[in-house]
C-alpha cells in the first residue's frame, strides 16, 4: 500500500487531514516491517501509531496491554469503524472466550486485543502461532516490561519469549515514560536490540507546573478544599493512601464541593459508577489513589491535584499528564508537605521481599509439590501479599526454581534449596532496591528546586530540548501561582 493510500486511511478512518508528531515515522516504521519504540507524552496519539498501519497491512495486529479498560474503549471506537476486533481478557466468560478464540483462528478478526496474563496461556499461544500472518506484535505500557521503570509488572518479562515463540513479527512497544536507562532494559527484554526509536520529547506545552509548600495537614486541606472551589473544569485529586481517598472526600463533602472517590478496594461497580460520573463532568474531580487514571480517555481534564509526594517522577510525570489531552492549558499542583518523604520510605520498605518472604512461598510450594497449586490457590495460603508473591515466583521462574504446567500449575522443579541459595537470589534485587531510593530522593529534589520545574523534569528524563526558564512553572513565572490566585483568601 502506497504513502497516498495510508493518508486516505488517516482520514477516513480517523477523520484526520495531517499526522502529528512522530506519528507518520512511527507508521512507515511498522508498514516496512521494522521493530520501534515509541516513546510520546500521554495524549500526542500513541494508539494511532499502531491501528493505522493494522488497517493498512493484510494480516492480524496483536496488541498487548495491562489495561483492560482502555482495551475496551480501543476496540468499541474501531469496531464502530467497521474493524473486525476481538479481546481476550479476564473479564470474558468461558463462552465468549471460546467465540473470539474461534473467530481469531478462523481468520475473521484484523485485531486482537490482549493482556500477558493471556499470552501465558500455550494454548493461546498455539491459536496465535496458526494464524496466516501476524502483521504487528504490540506492546503498550512497554515501561512495564523494565526492573528500572516505575511500574514494573513481573508477567511483562515473558513477552520477549512469546515474541520469539510466534516466529518475531515486527514489534511496535510504546510508552509516555521512560529514562534511557528503560529504555535500553525494554529493547533487551523485548529482544528487539535494533528497533528504531521515535521520540518527540517530553514536553507538555499547555501544563503549567507548581509546588504549594504546606506546613501541617490541616494547611494542606484547606488549600486543597481553596483550589478546588477556584479552579476551572474537572480534574484529578491524587493520594497516597486508601485512607486518604476516604477521609479527603469526606472533608471535601462537607464544603459542598462535589466529589466522588476511587481506589482499587472499592467494589468494581463502585469504581465504574463514579468514573462515570466523572466523565460527565458532574463531579469536581476525582479523589482517588494512582489505581485511577490509566486508560481514562478524558480530553479535557484542566488540573491535576497531587495531595502527596509521588514515590518516582515517572509516576509523577505520568500521573500530571492526564491533564490537558485536548491541548487546553491545564495547572498542576503538589501540595508539598516535607513529612510525606516519611510515607515513601514506608511505601519502599513494603515493596521488595526479603529473605523470609521468600522462604515461606517456597516452602508453601514444597507443601504442595504433590498436588501443584495454580497461582490464586498459592497466593490462598501464602502469607506474603499478592503482588510480593508474584515477584518471588518471577525470581523463581528466571532461575528454573518453578516450572508451570499447560493449565497453569506451578511445579517445584528445585525442591532442595537451602536458606543460604534463598538469600543469594534475593540480592538480585538490591540494585533496584537502591535505585528506588535514588528515584525518591529526585522527587524530593524536583518539589524543593530553585530552578525552572519543567527544566528539572526534562533533564531527568535526557530530554535536549529542556528550557532553562519555561516561563509556565511557580520558579519561572512566580507572579501567575501567588496563592492570591490559586487559593484566595489565604
């Protein structure tokens, strides 16, 4: 298919005249064949890089993703276009799974929408491998795949393998965050060492960045209930903590500011319903934990609101970006109270097993090495926390300690390890462990600098095109973030 045909496309299926930026590299990239990454901020057109050389390419696009909402959305808006998709997540029946699995093997689908928890399954795996053609291998939130990125999911690490196993179709991985650091850990995991890269920077024009130093917690309310009643549109409130979702709504209830919570403890429709009211517009904002925002295809959300210190500026970065999609100037705030580095440390003190840990997971699975367990069945009796389980079953699989059967029992295939050979292998996580730290401290270095915000964020993330003055931040443009006007009567 020629350059003039893929345009058309652009405009008939996306009602677009031109590409923004690092779109049409990333396109002709993927069209001729090649392995890319693409690294371009929340709302610059990610999802476009991938979906229009799919309609433009004869075979199946696979498209991997740990966000099963945005998956949903994703396949609603192209099968509204005419486009034969399928998705196989956990939220299917076994019906439903049984009917897109039938209609993906027999040719009847241009896209197929998945998660890597599927991708484990070999079964799946076989229906994939006997298709016609993989057009294109994609891998969206590729920073999941990194031990050095903000949100490392240890079930990303097998990608590289299925990559190998279906024969290397060309890969299309894309982010909105990534050091270079990340960078070259996604290029290795994903096994894709000479993919182009297209980058267009990190730089959000329309946001403007500021820090509120707060003394006490109470200061820190009022100034938040104070933002709220003064800023325009709808925004994002994020916490640290469940509690703090809870008790701010509360609060903020109480001076008749309209608000609705999120966090992932709430029960699902809970969750939905809100989310929907927020999409509405018939909330003020959101008080919700990081588990809200991802996949959240709001335009035109004018702040954001951080009640806490963030634990890494990726999660930061990530978290401020879901503000001003539609290109509308958006604030940023963070409400900086000293004491919240305190909270991290406990956050990081949580996050990484310890040799215990990992002598009680392998001494559950030598308990039940008769009968192995599949993964919610371990996790049942287990006395570590769901996700630390899942790290120590990564750490074991990587070094042959675990194996795993076609309906995903988990075999013991080293049942003789000593504690000594347990705390050998937890070292492979110091290294992380003390890069955590450091990604701490940077926070705290960004919310106590002296200088431009937006120069300190595109430094960290090896950005060239960084400003000494933004002319858009608290530092560079001290007179436009008086609290006279972000909060008044202060």
């Amino acid at each position: 298919m020629g350059w003039g045909e893929v345009r058309a496309k652009l405009a008939e299926h996306f009602g677009f005249r031109r590409f923004r930026p690092g779109q049409a590299q990333a396109v002709q990239a993927a069209i001729a064949g090649r392995d890319t990454l693409v690294l371009m901020p929340t709302g610059s057109g990610k999802s476009l890089c991938f979906q229009l050389p799919a309609l433009a390419l004869p075979g199946t696009t696979v498209v991997v993703s740990p966000l099963i909402a945005l998956m949903k959305d994703q396949a609603d808006a192209l099968q509204d276009r005419g486009v034969a998709v399928a998705i196989l997540n956990s939220t299917l029946s076994a019906r439903e799974q049984r009917e897109a699995i039938a209609a993906l093997a027999a040719g009847r689908k241009e896209f197929v929408y998945t998660t890597p928890e599927r991708l484990a399954d070999p079964e799946f795996r076989a229906v994939l491998k006997g298709l016609e053609k993989i057009d294109l291998f994609v891998v969206d939130e590729a920073h999941c795949v990194s031990h050095w990125g903000h949100d490392f999911r240890p079930e990303y690490l097998a990608l590289g393998g299925v990559i190998e196993e279906l024969g290397h179709p060309p890969v299309l991985a894309l982010t909105a965050t990534a050091t270079s650091d990340v960078i070259e850990d996604i290029l290795r995991q994903l096994r894709i060492p000479d993919a182009e890269v297209v980058h267009t920077g990190f730089d959000r024009p329309n946001i403007e960045l500021a820090i509120r130093p707060v003394s006490e917690e109470a200061e820190r309310r009022a100034v938040l209930a104070r933002l709220l009643q003064r800023a325009p549109g709808t925004g994002i409130v994020y916490t640290a903590t469940v509690r703090a979702v809870g008790e701010l709504t509360e609060y903020l209830d109480g001076r008749g500011i309209a608000v609705a919570p999120y966090h992932g403890r709430m029960r699902a429709a809970q969750r939905a319903e809100n989310q929907d009211r927020f999409m509405r517009g018939e909330v003020r904002a959101m008080i919700a934990t990081n588990a809200f925002g991802l996949g959240i295809d709001k335009p035109d959300i004018r702040f954001v609101i951080h009640h806490h210190l963030p634990g890494t500026i990726e999660a930061y970065y990530q978290e401020f970006g879901r503000a001003g999609r539609n290109g509308e100037p958006a604030r940023c705030t963070l409400l900086y109270l000293p004491e919240d580095k305190n909270l991290q440390r406990f956050f990081q003190g949580r996050r990484y097993p310890d040799v215990g840990d990992l002598v009680n997971v392998y001494h559950a699975l030598k308990r039940l090495k008769e009968t192995p367990p599949t993964l919610d069945e371990l996790q049942a009796i287990s006395p570590v926390g769901k996700s630390r389980t899942k790290l120590i079953l990564t750490l074991f699989r990587d070094r042959g300690i675990i194996g795993e059967t076609k309906d995903h029992r988990l075999t013991l295939e080293q049942p003789d390890l000593s504690p000594d050979d347990l705390a050998r292998i937890i070292r492979a996580y110091e290294d992380r462990d003390e890069r955590d730290r450091l990604k701490a401290h940077q926070m705290v270095e960004y919310a106590e600098t002296r200088g431009c915000r937006w120069s300190y964020l595109l430094n960290y993330f090896g950005d060239e095109a960084a400003p000494q003055h933004c002319g858009r931040c608290d530092r560079c443009a001290p007179e436009r973030f008086a609290m006279t006007d972000l909060v008044p009567g202060l």
